[in-house]
C-alpha cells in the first residue's frame, strides 16, 4: 500500500483506466471513460470527476461496480466511488435521472437542417401536431411523453421530428434520429456481431430518441422486444420518445399489445392533407426559398390539381421550375400546364375510388380474376398484380397498410410496404411497368 499511497489519485486512475479499457468495447470506454479523471482519495472515498451529468448518472447506474473492482487492487477493498461533475459530487437520486442531459455534441444525430420550425407552413390540417411538437421540443420529456404523429405519406411528419431534433441538438440534448427499419437492421447487426451491449448503451444512453415510421416495427418479434426495453429505460428517466407512423397505434395488429399501450400513454395526434389555403402558403414558400418570381395563377393551378401530398406538390412546382428553365423562360401559367401534363401519377383522387374498383381494375389488366389477385397462388403475373393492387390502394385511397392488406386477403403490413417499395422502385426503371400502372389508374379515374 505504502506504493500505491505514493501515487496521486489521478494516477490511481489512470492504472484503473488500463484495467477498465479491456473490459469494454471501445465506443463505450470512448464515451464514458476517456474524458474522466482521478481527483481525490481519501477515508475510502474516491472521487472521479466526469464531464456532464449525464455521464455521472451512467457510471452510477451501469459501470460502479467493475469501477470499484478495478479500484479495490489499488486502494481498498471497501472503496466507495464518488462522481463529481463541475466540482460537485454526485450521489445519483431519482431527481437527477430525470434531469440527464448530456453537455455534450450529438452523438448519433442525422438531422435534415432544412427541416426546422420556421419552415414547416402550419394549416388546419397539423396546427396541433405542430403544437405538440413545439411543446415537446421546449419541454422534454415533461409536456407529451411519448409523441404520437401520424399521417399519410408526405403531410409533414418527418419535417416536425426532424425540427423536435434541431431544437433538442441547439440545447445540447443528445439526440438519436433514426427510423425503425435502421434500428431493425442494426439490432440484427448487433446480433450477428455479438455487441447488443453496445447496441443497448446507445440507445439507452441519450437525452432524445426520433423514430420514423415505428409501424414497421411490427411483427419483428426480437426487435420489439429490445425496443420495448429500450423505451421503458427512457421513459422512465423521463427522457423524450418521439414517433411518426401512418396509422395510429390502435391500427397497427402486428404490434404487440404492450408496445401499442405504451405508444399510447402521451399524446396522439394526426396530420391531416393540406386545405387549399395551405398548400398555396407551402408553394409560394418554396418559390420564395429558390428566389424565383412565380405568377399567383401558377400556385393556384398547380394547388388545384395536387391535393393530398406535400411532396408531390413540391415536385410539381420543381418540375413546372425545371421546364421554364430548360425553355430559357419565366414559370408562366401556360408553361406551367405544360409541364404538368404528363405528370404519371396524379394525386387528385375523387372520393368514389374504392378497392374494389381499384382491384377490378388491376385484375382486368392482368387478364386475371379477382380471385387470384386476393388468393395465395404465387406466380408471377399474380404476384406483379397483386403488388400494384397493393401499390395503388396505397396511392389511390387513405387506407393503413393495415387496411389495405386486410382488403387483400389478409396479409400483413409488412408485405405491403415492400410491395410498395418495390413497385415504385420497379416504376422507376422500367417503362413497360410505368405505361401498365399509368394505363390502370386511366381506367380507375375514368
């Protein structure tokens, strides 16, 4: 001992460091360890200062013990370890759980920087979810936890997660913006790699946690356990859950019920389509965004014809933006008709478009029978039908993936999404497979 005496604390820590470095992974002693320091030993008390009091309260709750076994070869066997952050110390209570927030740069954060509160143009159709998120993103963890947004594709959702973000980041909240098909894929990866301790510090260890598209959890039985850990780890600690989803958690039958409650336990709220006013105040914003001069008769026409998706709007205006410029001309309205036109796929939807007119469409096409559009037979006429069936149910109505894969012989929302994705990818590249889906929705809106 009469060694060990001789040294400072800081270098008692420093041999412990060396001890401790190859009993975890690197990422962790990284972001925990290696901005720490020996301060003071005394009466069996060693103190180790941290840097914020996020890390504080993660040593004390994850990493004391293989502290203190580290430090009992140097010091003594009944070592007390005490954290202390800006020359405070730390005995961690339920309080300060609660109010860990990390000093420190996001970590994990992919945040869109054009995706803030300023530029998201509120209407009737998302007043209150914008409300909601501007509660949250001044309150974390305190107003609505968790944060339910839902809606169909394009309204908005990401925009406000992303901006919840931005506020959370400019307030050094430690952020992790991710969706649920990535945190899926790295939960796997984690498994395959034998680091799911590592997957679960990451994820349990930070002040924000962003989720889009959390219906696409659904079914994936592993992964939902980790998250319903990962979730109740959080909000317990009072630290914000923030979701977007096409469908409200009730919708969600693939979902386990425990999951599904827990979604619901904060505030749920829905974005509905733009009304005309707003989606004139989202086009003349963009053209002021670009500095492009464009005439009030363009916005309206371009408003009258785009109704439900604000992407789709936007690329309306950018497609009219691209056409002037490729004709050396200014967006007049005759150009603007020009552009449009052609456009594949319409989002104007009249309000009698049903599945069945949609399914009897795609059948027809096919030279097949309803039948065997919501049968299981598998070749592959069939299966290309019934994934533009599922396509265009998708496009064409404001049914979930849940609904829609109800109407077509009860498959799962799974299966939806990637008939989806691969239709529209497939549309992408393959003319012959543009002209069909363009050549049904003619037959469904005539």
């Amino acid at each position: 001992m009469n060694s060990i005496n001789n040294r400072s604390p800081k270098e008692i820590w420093e041999i412990a460091l060396g001890d401790l470095q190859v009993q975890v992974s690197k990422p962790n002693f990284r972001t925990w360890f290696s901005k720490t320091v020996g301060l003071s030993y005394q009466d069996n008390q060693f103190v180790i200062g941290v840097p914020n009091t996020f890390a504080a309260v993660y040593l004390e709750k994850n990493q004391r013990s293989i502290i203190e076994k580290a430090l009992i070869g140097l010091t003594a066997p009944d070592v007390q370890v005490v954290f202390q952050v800006n020359g405070k110390s730390h005995h961690v209570d339920e309080t300060e759980k609660t109010q860990a927030i990390p000093a420190t740069p996001p970590a994990f954060t992919r945040l869109n920087p054009d995706y803030v509160f300023d530029s998201f143009i509120e209407g009737s159709g998302n007043r209150l979810a914008r409300a909601a998120a501007q509660s949250v993103a001044q309150n974390p963890g305190r107003s609505y936890n968790p944060l339910f947004i839902y809606g169909g594709a394009g309204l908005g959702k990401t925009h406000l997660l992303h901006a919840i973000g931005q506020a959370a980041a400019a307030n050094h909240i430690n952020v992790i913006s991710t969706s649920a098909e990535e945190f899926t894929n790295e939960f796997v990866s984690a498994i395959r790699e034998k680091n799911t301790e590592e997957f679960r510090n990451k994820y349990r260890s930070i002040g924000m946690l962003l989720i889009d598209d959390i219906q696409f959890i659904g079914g994936k039985e592993q992964t939902e356990e980790s998250f319903f850990h990962t979730f109740n780890e959080l909000h317990n600690t009072n630290r914000q859950i923030v979701m977007t989803s096409d469908c409200p958690p009730k919708s969600m039958p693939l979902l386990e019920e425990r999951l599904r409650s827990r979604f619901e336990w904060g505030l749920t709220v829905d974005i509905q389509p733009p009304d005309y006013e707003t989606r004139l105040a989202i086009l003349q914003s963009k053209a002021r965004q670009k500095g492009v001069n464009v005439p009030k008769e363009v916005f309206e026409l371009i408003a009258k014809e785009t109704q439900s998706n604000i992407r789709v709007l936007e690329g309306s205006l950018n497609r009219v933006f691209a056409f002037a410029k490729l004709l050396r001309a200014a967006p007049t309205l005759e150009i603007a008709i020009r552009a449009l036109e052609d456009v594949a796929i319409k989002e104007f939807m009249p309000d009698d478009i049903t599945p069945t007119i949609i399914i009897a469409a795609v059948a027809d096409c096919f030279q097949l029978s309803r039948d065997a559009i919501l049968g299981r037979e598998r070749d592959k006429d069939t299966a290309l039908a019934r994934r533009i069936a599922m396509y265009l149910l998708r496009q064409e109505t404001n049914y979930s993936l849940a609904q829609i894969g109800e109407v077509l012989g009860n498959r799962d929302a799974a299966a939806v999404t990637n008939a989806c994705k691969k239709i529209t990818n497939d549309i992408n590249i393959s003319p012959f497979l543009k002209r069909k889906v363009r050549d049904i929705q003619h037959t469904i809106h005539h």
